[in-house]
C-alpha cells in the first residue's frame, strides 16, 4: 500500500451479504474488487458466519479488514415492506442499516428487497435536517457519458417544493460522485416550454428559476433528453421516474433481443457478426448496466445503497465503490448546507412554490 493510501481515511461500509438473488456469492467477491480499488476501505459483513467465512477465506485481504456480523435471519424478495419492518429488526438487511445509525459504519450497502430496505432505512435513520423526502436515483448512460435521474420510485406524487429538493440533492450527488463542478438540471415534463406540464412542475419551474441550487438548472426536459446527455439531473416524481426507468431498460433488452435474432438469421448474417464483433463489443461495454449499479436513497441521514438483486460481483462492487465515493465527499453534510442555504433564500423573496406556479 502506498504511503498515499495509508494516509486515507478509513471508510466503513456495512454490508447485506444475504440479499440479493446470489448472497455471499456476489457480495464477497464483489467487496473484494471494491477494496482493490480503494484500499482505505473496511467492512461489517451481516449474515450467516459460516456461508460468509468460507467466502472470505478465498479473499485473504479482505479478510483482513472485515468484521462478521452473524444472523440468520434474511428478507425475502417477497417480504412486503411492512412485513420486513415488523418482523425482521433480526435480518441482515436491518441489522446493517443499525450499525450506520450507530456510528459503527458510515454506509450500508444491499442487493435485498427494495421496498424493505427504503421502509427500513427511513424508519432507522431518518431524513436529513430540512429534507422532506429521500429520493431514489441512479446513474443513466447518456451519449456524454452518463446522467443521475431522480426520483425513481419513492415518492409516487411530489409537490414543488420536493422537486426542488430533489433538485439539490440531484446535484450535490452529481458533484460528489460524478466529478461535475457545475451540474445542469432540467425537470422531466411532455415539452420543453414553459408553459407545458401541470402546475406542480410549472411551479417548481418557477421556483428553480428564482432560487439558486447547486448546479445550473436548465428549465423543461422531455423524455428523448434523458439519453441525449442534455442535462447532468433530471428531476421528476417517483411514478414518473420508475415508468421512465423501466421503460428504458425494456428498450435495451427489446434491441439486444431483435439484434441477437438477425445476427442468427442465415451464414451471411453469422460471417457479418464476426467482422463487426469488435464493434459490438464496444457498445456492449459502454452500455453495459454494471456499471451504473446502485441505486441512491438520498436525503437520509446515512449512506443508503441499493445494489441490483442479480448483481454479480463486479456490479455489486460499483455499488460500494459509490457508497465510498458519497462518504469520501461529504455528501450528507454538502446536502444539509444546500437545503439550508435553499430555504433561506427562499424565506428572503417572500416567494412559495405555489405562488409561482
């Protein structure tokens, strides 16, 4: 280890080694990677001592630097969210969202159930001072690279002043973890003009327009920028968001279906394939959704992300590396400032969101 990464401050991730669809089996492994690329960090493993053991004995470095948690109590895929919050204060799943509230750990990393791990996380640690509701987002590929899009399916309705919200977190996230000093942000609508959309965003339109936020908002999106790079956030409502998500993931697989079929259509198509496979490598890698693994719970008060269920070791170990990323950068502690620095302003134009609508 160089005299560089000795000097790092150790980061203390919590983890979920029984969710997920693979378990420890993607989870150690995946923890692994992550600490080859960032040495300065540690590890709290929750879960069956024995299933997570014999894992890490393959990994004698990671070995090392972890902690096991022993449980043998895990949510299920199928555990509705209100059963996980009653009956699994035992689970691995739970057990990691406590060490971060604790202290014990700066972040809590998990590929289980979604719907339980937001109730939980909400339940244990909170929302942050002046947030009034976290957000799920996560990393879009775009022809620039990529984007951060939120919210993806926490809050099925907002109103203006949670967009705006979002807005700020969208923002803090894409300086913390995507190296953009100035992010743009545009709020999701059916077009791109003022006065299109309903009055919740014509309103947060016009709140964003008359209160500074972190980046640099660039008024309406629609639906064909989220790809185009036109923006670093877009900022929509839950129900919104988790359409627009889904919707896009079908697309691919609807195109990586139709391809793989033509490629299989006769020997002419086969030979073709293998004079442009090199291309067809290169999309696959740029587009490959690994790499854009973990999704955000932003606004509380730790570090919360959700890895895909059928992550494999290399996807699980980019969610880490974004946990590492949010901690390393203050992200919590950039937000608090923000939204304080937000209602401030807002407090001093005498201005609501409703007003402005």
């Amino acid at each position: 280890m160089s005299t560089e990464n000795q000097k790092m401050k150790k980061i203390v991730i919590a983890l979920d080694a029984m969710g997920g669809d693979h378990g420890v089996e993607s989870v150690i492994p995946g923890a692994a990677m992550a600490l080859k690329a960032r040495p300065n960090l540690e590890f709290i493993l929750f879960g069956s001592e024995i299933a997570i053991f014999r894992e890490l004995e393959k990994f004698p470095q990671l070995k090392k630097c972890s902690v096991i948690h022993h449980t043998n109590h895990a949510i299920s895929s199928t555990d509705k969210p209100s059963d996980a919050l009653r009956k699994g204060k035992e689970s691995s799943m739970r057990l990691a969202i406590d060490s971060v509230a604790q202290g014990r750990a700066s972040s809590v990393v998990s590929s289980g159930n979604t719907g339980a791990l937001m109730a939980m996380a909400k339940l244990v640690l909170k929302v942050l001072p002046g947030v009034q509701r976290p957000a799920i987002a996560s990393k879009i590929p775009s022809v620039n690279g990529c984007s951060v899009m939120l919210d993806l399916g926490a809050n099925i309705s907002c109103d203006s002043e949670n967009l705006a919200q979002f807005a700020i977190l969208g923002s803090v996230f894409a300086r913390a973890v995507m190296n953009v000093d100035r992010p743009t942000v545009g709020l999701l609508n059916v077009g791109s003009e003022q006065m299109k959309g309903n009055d919740v965003l014509r309103a947060a339109d016009g709140l964003l327009r008359s209160v500074s936020i972190p980046g640099d908002y660039k008024g309406f999106v629609e639906g064909d920028d989220i790809t185009t790079g036109k923006v670093d956030v877009i900022v929509t409502d839950g129900f919104t968001g988790n359409v627009a998500l889904k919707t896009a993931e079908g697309v691919g697989k609807f195109f990586k279906n139709v391809i793989i079929e033509e490629f299989k259509h006769s020997v002419f198509s086969k030979i073709g394939y293998l004079f442009n496979m090199w291309v067809f490598k290169r999309i696959k890698n740029r587009m490959d959704p690994r790499e854009y693994n973990g999704g955000l719970f932003l606004g509380l008060r730790g570090i919360c992300v959700k890895s895909h269920g059928g992550a494999d070791a290399y996807a699980f170990s980019r969610a880490v590396i974004v946990a590492a990323d949010m901690v390393e950068n203050g992200f919590n502690e950039t937000v608090i400032r923000e939204v304080e620095e937000f209602a401030e302003a807002e407090a001093s134009l005498g201005i609501t969101a409703e007003g402005l609508a």
